[in-house]
C-alpha cells in the first residue's frame, strides 16, 4: 500500500494490499481501505480486528524468539536428513476463521 502525506488511518483500520491512500484522506477507525485510489469498503467486524491482532503478535513473537536465539553459522553443504521441524501455532487465513 502506498499512504501519501497528511492522510490519517483511524485506530484498527486496514489498508488493503496495493491501496492508494490520497494525501489528506481520513481513514475512519475500523474499516477497510482498499484501491487505487482508496476508498472506505466497509466497517471491520470485531472477528477480524482480533484476527489481525493475533497475526501481529505471532509476528512480533517470531522476531523476539529469532533475536534471542540467533547466531552466525556455515552455510550447509546439503540438508541434514534427521533435522527436526518446528512446531508453529499459525494464525488461519480470515476465510477460514469466518467459516466462509
């Protein structure tokens, strides 16, 4: 998304991927900005705002658990055959959260 100067995005609102929020645009809390130029779609229900917060949150998780656990290594030659998968608790695609 591209957000011009002077425009305002109100408290969980999204802007949608590859929106163009004109300068000086209000975007009011809780809704969904989406083309080119933005517009207001809709009003977000409380279902999705909590999906994204809980999206956010695994992301910020991710980074602290990386920063504290990272260190410089050589490159493998080729994969190791025993190596363990990790275990993530993943957010689900909003489609599948809202049964639609």
């Amino acid at each position: 998304a591209v957000i011009i100067d002077g425009a305002e995005i109100g408290a969980d609102a999204f802007v949608a991927a590859l929106a163009f929020v004109k300068a000086n645009f209000k975007v009011p809390p809780r809704s969904l900005v989406a083309g080119i130029p933005g517009k207001v779609i809709r009003e977000l229900t409380q279902q999705e705002i909590d999906w994204k917060i809980q999206g956010t949150r695994e992301y910020q998780d991710l980074a602290k658990r990386s920063l504290l656990t990272m260190r410089e290594v050589k490159p493998l030659a080729a994969p190791e055959p025993d190596r363990k998968r990790l275990e993530l608790s993943v957010t689900p695609p909003l489609y599948m959260v809202k049964g639609s």
